[in-house]
C-alpha cells in the first residue's frame, strides 16, 4: 500500500509539473502573440513609417526609389506602387511587386528592397535590344511598324526618346512563339558575329525561314539581296563581294543572288552559274 501510495504521489508531481510547464507555455505564447500584435499595429498605424502620397500630376512620391530605368517607362514602374503610397511601408507586398515588374517588357530582372522606415527601393535591369524588328501590316491597308527586339525574343516599344545603331529584321512575327522569335533572333546574331566587318553594309536580315537568312546587302549604290542558306556565311560573303562586279557586268538586272551553294552565285531568273 505504502509503495502504491507512493507511486501516486510521483505521477502526480510529474502532472503537476506537466501542467505547469503547458500553463507557462501557453502564457509566453499568449504574450507573444500579444506583443507581435502590438507591435504590428504599431508598424501598421504610425506615420513614421508611412510611404509618401504620390504628387497629383507625375506620380512620384519622395519614398519610391527607382534604380536602373532608361528605356522602360518611369511612370508604369511608379503606377505599380500607386497603392502602397500613402500607407504603411510594413504592408507594402515585395513578391507580389516584383512579379508586377517582371511582367513589363523592358525589365529583364528586378528588386523590391524596404527601407526603415518609409522608403522603397526598386533595382531594375532592363533588356538589351540587339536588332529592330520591322513587322509587317497584318491587313489590308495597315501600317509597318518598326519595334526592337532582343537575344531573348522579347518584343520592345521605347518609352522615351532613344537612339539606336543596330540591324533590322523581318520575317518574326509579334503573335508567333516566343521560342520561335528567340531561335530566329539567334539565328540572325549567329550569322552577323561571323561575317563581322563584312556585314557593315548589310541594312536588314530575313529571316522568314531560319534556314535560309536572306540580307539585303548595299554595294555600288545599288542594294541586293542575298540569300546565304544557314552556315559559311562569311565565306559565301567573301564569294559575292569578290564577284560582284562580273556578276553586274553579266546580269545588271539581277537584284536576288543565291549563295546557298558554296563557290556558286546564281542570279534570280537563271541557271546556277559559277563565279
């Protein structure tokens, strides 16, 4: 009886002790939810910590920092954040901003960073264009328009005033897959980076079928267009620049030359010929 007796007692203490440690426990979590509370409403309600209103006419507020925009637009970066101004910088949602830039198409990468206590920094590093694209009226009566695009496939509009050396395309359209736009891009800086210095007077590349890049070449005060197949572009540019003047002589009509056989320049209209 004695040894029962004292079994109770120590499973009682051990219960008591078990209570005491879940009370404890319960109250430093009571606490701390609590003080999170508090303190959350203290990020949440001081003006301290309020990220400026945006001015009536530009939309800029004096706490939205923007780093690395040149091309893209400044004023659809700021309208992205046009809700966050005026509140707390504590609610400002960073994921869910940096997908809203990451879906502008100048903007390659971006970083939404808070600055204690009110201030929001936005890093963006915009797109590189590498050629413009010239796309074709797709109806009756439309109208060309002339775009950029980059190694990426990625269509670009400027947004502000920009200057631009590169070459232009044809051939991609703007509805077609990305994965296509970037093949036939690549294709394109494939075939420039080969030719190098002989490229200088290529004014614009085809490439309609990605197999067969045609350039439209200026020489002479005349421009012709080449059609250079898909590989020894360079050594098939070097074959017409040396040629050129007997095909003219031959064919001053001629304005389509075909290259795609290697040692051979064939004049549109006629037979393949050698040179």
């Amino acid at each position: 009886m004695a040894e029962d007796g004292l079994q109770w007692m120590l499973r009682s203490v051990r219960w008591g002790r078990f209570a005491l440690w879940l009370v404890a426990g319960i109250l430093l979590m009571v606490t701390t939810l609590y003080a999170w509370h508090s303190t959350e409403q203290f990020l949440i309600k001081d003006d301290r910590f309020r990220v400026g209103d945006g001015d009536e006419y530009t939309g800029q507020s004096p706490n939205l920092i923007l780093e690395g925009v040149h091309y893209a637009s400044a004023s659809q970066i700021r309208n992205i954040f046009k809700e966050d101004f005026g509140r707390s910088l504590y609610l400002v949602p960073i994921q869910e901003r940096r997908a809203q830039l990451l879906a502008i198409d100048w903007i390659q990468a971006a970083s939404v960073s808070k600055i204690w206590p009110k201030t929001v920094k936005v890093h963006v590093e915009e797109r590189v264009p590498v050629a413009f694209l010239h796309l074709r009226p797709t109806t009756r009566g439309g109208i060309s328009r002339f775009v950029l695009i980059d190694s990426e496939g990625f269509i670009l509009r400027p947004k502000v005033a920009a200057k631009f050396t590169l070459p232009v395309l044809t051939g991609i359209g703007e509805t077609e897959p990305i994965e296509n736009r970037r093949a036939r891009v690549r294709r394109v800086l494939e075939m420039l980076k080969e030719i190098g210095p002989l490229g200088k007077d290529v004014s614009e590349v085809d490439v309609a079928d990605p197999n067969n890049l045609t350039v439209s070449e200026h020489v002479e005060g005349t421009v012709v267009k080449l059609m250079l197949g898909d590989e020894n572009y360079a050594e098939r540019m070097q074959n017409f620049l040396a040629n050129y003047g007997e095909i003219r002589a031959k064919r001053p009509d001629a304005t389509t030359l075909d290259l795609r056989v290697d040692g051979v320049i064939t004049a549109s209209g006629e037979g393949r010929r050698g040179e």
